[in-house]
C-alpha cells in the first residue's frame, strides 16, 4: 500500500527539517523532504512558519546530542506557545533513544530512525491527531533506492551509495543506529547522479559509512567510481569515508587513472598506537595504515591526504599518543578532524573503564591540535604561486566582494569575485596561504581537460 497523502493547496502543512552531524544525515534529509512533499506537506525554511518541525540528529558523542537537546529546549518554547506544532526527533539520537525519547521528552511527537522514514507522512497525520508515536526498527535492506532527493541547491551534491557498517569500531554508535551495510545497485546511484549531471551539479561525493566495502553482488567500489566518473569527464567525483583495511589497489588505480576521481582521500587513522588500534577493534595495524598511504602517494603523487583522530581512549599512554603524535609527523595529513573519546553507551567501549583523566585528553587533543594546524600550513602554503583549477561555488559568507571555489584537492580558495559564475572552473594564481584556505587571483577560465579531451573524440 502507497503511504500517499494528498492535501489540497490550501491544506498544505509546513515542515521546517533541522539537520545536525554527517553528511550522511544531509542525504538523508534530501530523501525526506521528498517523502513528505510527495505526501503534501511543504518544507519550509522558518521555524516561526512550521507546522511541523523535525530535527534529525547526530549520535555520535555526547556533545552531539546536548546540541539537540538544547534545540529542543528551544522548540518546546514555541510549542508552549502555539500546542498544535509538531515537533519530530529523527536520525542517530531516535533510534539510539527509541520510544523512551518519548518519556524523557514530553514535547516531542515523533521518534523515527532512520530507515523509517518512509513511516513518516503516517507517523505526521497520527501526530497532528494527537497520538505520539515511535519508528526506530533497522532494516537489513532499506536504501532508498527509489527516492530522488530534493536537491538543495548550488554546484555539490552528495550521494549516499550505501548505509549501515559491520565495523562494530570498539567506541562507534553507528552499526546500532544505522544498522547493518548494505549497498545500493551500481545502476540505481548512476542514473542519479546522471540526472544531478542534468541539473547542473558540477561535483558528487559518494557517501557511505564505510564506502570501500561498496557491494551490490556484482561490483565493487573502485567499479562505481569509474562508471559514475564516465557519466560526465566534466563532474568532479569524491567519496568519503574509507576505511584504511578496504581502501583496495583497484580504488587507488582508479583514483590515479581517471581524470575526474578527485586526488582526495579522507582516511582514518584514529591512533598511531596497534595496542589502541586493537583495542578499538580498527582491523589495521600502523604499519598497514602507513602501506596503503605509500601506495596511495606512489600512484597519485598530488593526493591531498585527511584523516579522524581520537584521543584518549581507554587505556592511552603517554607512549600511545606520542606513537599517533610520530605517525602524524612522518605522514603529513593536509587536514583531520580530531576528537576527544567520549563513551557511549551499547558500544564496546562502554564496558571500559574511562581512565584517561579529563585533563590530560585535553593536552593531548591540544597538541594534535597544534601539530595538525601547522601540517595543514604547510602543505596550503606549498601552492603559493601556482595556478590550481577551481570550481566556483559562489560569494563568499565573510565578504561579499570575495568569492570560494574548491580545488580539486578539496582546498578552499577564495579570490576577489570577477568575470566568473557559479559552476565555472577557473584558473587561479594562489598568493597566500593558512592552514584553512587559499586565497588567490582568477588568471582565467578554463574549459575542463578531460571535457576536451572527450570532444577531441567525438
Ligand atoms: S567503520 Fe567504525 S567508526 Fe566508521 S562507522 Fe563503522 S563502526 Fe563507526
């Protein structure tokens, strides 16, 4: 049975969706809005006007959801105020918390996981009727698949190719709240992106928990990067994020042979110690990490390299971290994203105890912090003086005279805005550098190589 609902014009309720955490959650809130406007409802942009309003939420740590809360806390306000709005918990936190997020939160109506979204024009009209309601079963086959997200706007789209993980990492919520992975048909992910290709989209980032583990039964990831890049030479294609023990030599060849496959990898490295690597049950060993970047670096010579890294996980030395501290001195990340470990509850980890003392994470963070900061400039200000092709994304938010693109090494440049649009890929002259961006010249528009050499075919 179609969960259809068909209001008229006048009837039309409006949705304001919030989205916190991944990029995950971005895609899935694209998929959402499709859902609910083919049910009738309108998204909107303003809380103020809402009908409804849904907040899908991040996990991940605790101070992910204390952001929620806080937001919560908000919205209760304006429900106190006007008792028809329906407020929604979506994503990580609802089926993390299931059906006691209705206990402890009064002022929420709807907890929906995610692979019920598809419940959630049903769980609406139950909702306005006055019955609160909880989806949070995981599905071993839901993707999506047949969903086309609403689009947001500008010159990137994200594509989820696959959901779930089976990497059970010792301090991850993930493999409980988005479940088992599965993957979406090669066939299903390139008709999408050749119709983002129609609508101008100049940029895709495929996106999975765990991409390299990309299966539909018959291909495998390096297959999907090379069929989505051959749609149009054009469109710039990344991927995130990837695991170090499936980033395979077929995904590097691919990298390395195809124009349009972006030279940008994020791989998570976590910690430089094997005794915490093991530990958080990563499946790699230092010297295994450090095997797939040399392969990944001798078959891509200009591959800008991203990482996670956590400290402070149960049981980390002074030795464990000066172990991560070396690694990230000999390998040399352009950018990562670090954390403090924070525990979470049905994870392996919580069963540990917590032994790394609050401030001692917090000088170990500081010193990554640090250290990575002055990699980043150092490697940003190794392109000072060159001319890197850019794509332009549009004006820049700090100043309105500026405009950004992206290089393909996923460098944020900014320079003064001129002769260029949104979408073109220009060439600029970079003239200074921080460990956050680019700031350069247009020295002009180019047409992109692999578009001449494709009608140098034709
Ligand atoms: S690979 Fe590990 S850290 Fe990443 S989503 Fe899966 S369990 Fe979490």
């Amino acid at each position: 049975m179609s969960l259809t609902y068909i209001h008229s014009a006048e009837m039309r309720r409006k949705v304001y969706i919030e989205t916190y955490g991944c990029q995950m959650n971005i895609s899935d809130t694209e998929r959402i809005c499709t859902i609910l406007a083919e049910a009738g409802y309108e998204i909107c942009d303003n809380p103020s006007d809402a009908d409804a309003v849904l907040i899908n939420t991040c996990a991940v740590r605790e101070h992910a959801e204390q952001r929620v809360r806080g937001r919560l806390d908000t919205f209760g306000a304006v429900k106190r105020h006007r008792p028809g709005v329906v407020i929604g918990v979506l994503g990580c936190m609802a089926e993390f918390h299931e059906r006691a997020f209705l206990e402890r939160h009064g002022m929420v109506d709807i907890v929906c996981g995610p692979d019920e979204y598809r419940s959630l024009p049903c769980m609406m009209e139950s909702a306005f009727e006055g019955r609160r309601c909880a989806c949070t079963g995981l599905s071993i086959g839901e993707t999506y698949d047949d969903i086309q997200p609403m689009h947001s706007g500008g010159v990137r789209a994200w594509v989820t190719v696959m959901r779930g993980c089976d990497n059970f990492c010792a301090y991850c919520v993930v493999p409980f709240t988005r479940g088992r992975e599965r993957s979406r048909p090669l066939k299903s992910v390139v008709g999408e992106v050749e119709r983002l290709a129609t609508m101008g989209i100049r940029e895709v980032t495929l996106l999975g928990q765990n991409v390299n583990s990309y299966r539909d039964g018959t291909h495998d990831f390096a297959d999907l990067l090379r069929a989505v890049a051959s749609i149009d030479r054009r469109l710039r294609v990344r991927f995130m994020t990837s695991h170090p023990k499936d980033f395979s030599d077929r995904v590097i060849a691919a990298i390395a042979s195809v124009p349009n496959i972006c030279n940008a990898v994020h791989l998570p490295l976590q910690s430089g110690s094997d005794r915490i690597l093991l530990a958080m049950n990563r499946g790699y060993t230092s010297a295994e990490y450090r095997d797939r970047v040399s392969a990944a670096r001798e078959a891509v010579p200009d591959l800008a390299l991203t990482t996670d890294i956590m400290v402070g996980f149960p049981t980390e030395t002074e030795d464990d971290h000066r172990r991560t501290v070396e690694l990230m001195e000999e390998i040399v990340f352009d950018a990562a994203f670090t954390f403090r470990y924070s525990p979470r509850p049905k994870t392996r980890a919580w069963g540990m105890t917590d032994d790394v003392p609050d401030d001692v994470k917090t000088r170990r963070l500081e010193e990554v912090i640090n250290l990575q900061r002055s990699h980043s400039a150092r490697c940003n200000r190794a392109h000072i003086g060159r001319e890197l092709e850019v794509l332009v994304e549009g004006p820049s938010k700090r100043s309105p005279a500026d405009w950004v693109g992206r290089t393909e090494t996923d460098k944020m440049v900014v320079f003064p805005h001129g002769d260029v649009a949104r979408g073109d890929y220009v060439k600029v002259k970079i003239l200074a550098a921080t460990s956050a961006t680019l700031r350069g010249v247009v020295v002009r528009n180019v047409t992109h190589p692999a578009s001449v050499q494709e009608s140098a075919v034709v």
